[in-house]
C-alpha cells in the first residue's frame, strides 16, 4: 500500500469514528461519555492524519506521485478535527448549565414528566439563584411570551406550536394551563423534556417555558435553542 493510501485509510477511520460517536450512544451501545471520547480520538486521528499528508505535500516526489490522494487526506482530517472542535468552542461560549426557563423567579414545575427522569442524573428542582444569574447573562433575551388572548385560547396555540416543534406530548392539563413534553437530540438521542405554563395576565395571557436536559452538567446553548424556536413558533400562530 502506497503511503499516501495509508494517510487517506487512517484520515477515513477518524471520519468513521466521529460518524459512530453519536449514533452509538443513541442506540445505547455506549454511554454519551464514551461517545465524547470517540469524538475526540476522532479529532486526534484526524488532526493526525492532516498533519502527516501536510508533510508528504511538502516533498515533491510525494506531491506529484500521490497528490490527490493526500489532498484528501488532508481535507478529509481536517474536518474531523473540525467538528469536535467547532463543539467544544460552542460549549465554552455558554455557561455550564442545562435547565433553561423564561421565569427565572417562578419556573414551570414538572409533575407528568417527573416519574420519566427518575433515574435521571439531573434532577428536575430548579438550581436556583446562580442558575438564574448565568442565564440572564448569557440569554438577557428570553422571557415570557404574552398574548391578547384569553387564557384557554392561549393554551390551544400554545399546545399547537408544541405538535408542531415534533415533541412527545407527555401531559396536556387545559385546566391548570401546563403542558409537558420531551424532545430528543438528534445526533446523541439525548433526551430533554419541557414544561410550559399558561396563565391570565392583565386582559390575555402570559406563556412561559422551561426546558431541562437529563444528563450532563451543560447543554451547549440547546434548551435556550429550544425556547427560542417555541416562542418564535407560537408568535407564527398570532
């Protein structure tokens, strides 16, 4: 085998590895620490592989003999360094914490939801005052949403822009104006679950909603993602 194939083989297995990463611990074959690792010996490999056909670039024999396969080594390990890192720049731009709500002061509480995180390492109990503090920090943006609406009206477009974010209705209670849902990740199935809160305002309503993960200490921006495309869904229905 030519070097230059070798480079490509070894660029390729780090693609493998970070395309296994995610699904794996999806499908429950590791747990999602074990999956970080994979990424990161995929970023290792990749950024490995990059830096050997960078070399072999260098030297003209290897430039004009096997040019092309270099240059997709190179290319090819360059993305998988790319994704991980690119991953880890996100997480550190946001603060370390995973349970997102536009009432800081009085969060939405789970009750339907809350015998399915059981065994979740992350309890559902609001974190309290320096929760609160990093998130206005980081999100000063998010807050209720509020509607001219009466409150039972209120809650129907609350609970169709739910349907329409694709979540798993876990409880609907128009009396109490809560609904409940939970939302999977797509590329580590991780699973976070949502509580919003329909109440009277003034002469119409007041929505707000709280979106926690399960696991892991932070969630790289995603339940602040989440309410973001909620509220921006729901002022879509008027």
């Amino acid at each position: 085998m030519r070097l230059s194939r070798f480079v490509l083989v070894i660029a390729l297995l780090g693609a493998l590895l970070l395309l296994l990463a995610g699904p794996g611990t999806r499908m429950d074959l590791w747990d999602f620490r074990t999956g970080f690792g994979v990424m990161r010996w995929a970023a290792y490999i990749g950024l490995g592989a990059a830096a050997v056909a960078v070399l072999l670039l260098l030297v003209p024999s290897f430039r004009r003999a096997e040019g092309m396969a270099l240059a997709a080594a190179l290319l090819i390990g360059l993305v998988v360094a790319f994704v991980p890192w690119n991953a880890m720049r996100g997480a550190r731009q946001v603060p370390p914490i995973h349970d997102i709500s536009t009432d800081t002061e009085r969060p939405p509480q789970f009750v339907d939801i809350l015998p399915l995180r059981a065994d979740a390492p992350n309890p559902a109990d609001y974190g309290g005052a320096e929760i609160a503090r990093q998130q206005l920090a980081a999100y000063p943006e998010l807050g209720p949403y509020t509607s001219a609406l009466p409150p039972a009206q209120a809650y129907g477009k609350a609970l169709e822009a739910a349907k329409k974010m694709g979540w798993d209705i876990v409880a609907s209670d128009p009396a109490s104006g809560r609904i409940e849902a939970s939302d999977t990740t797509m590329w580590f199935g991780f699973t976070d679950d949502v509580v919003i809160r329909v109440e009277a305002e003034g002469h119409g309503s007041r929505i707000d909603v709280r979106s926690v993960s399960r696991v892991g200490k932070s969630d790289v921006g995603t339940n602040a993602k989440r309410i973001r495309a909620y509220l921006a869904a729901l002022a879509r229905l008027g």
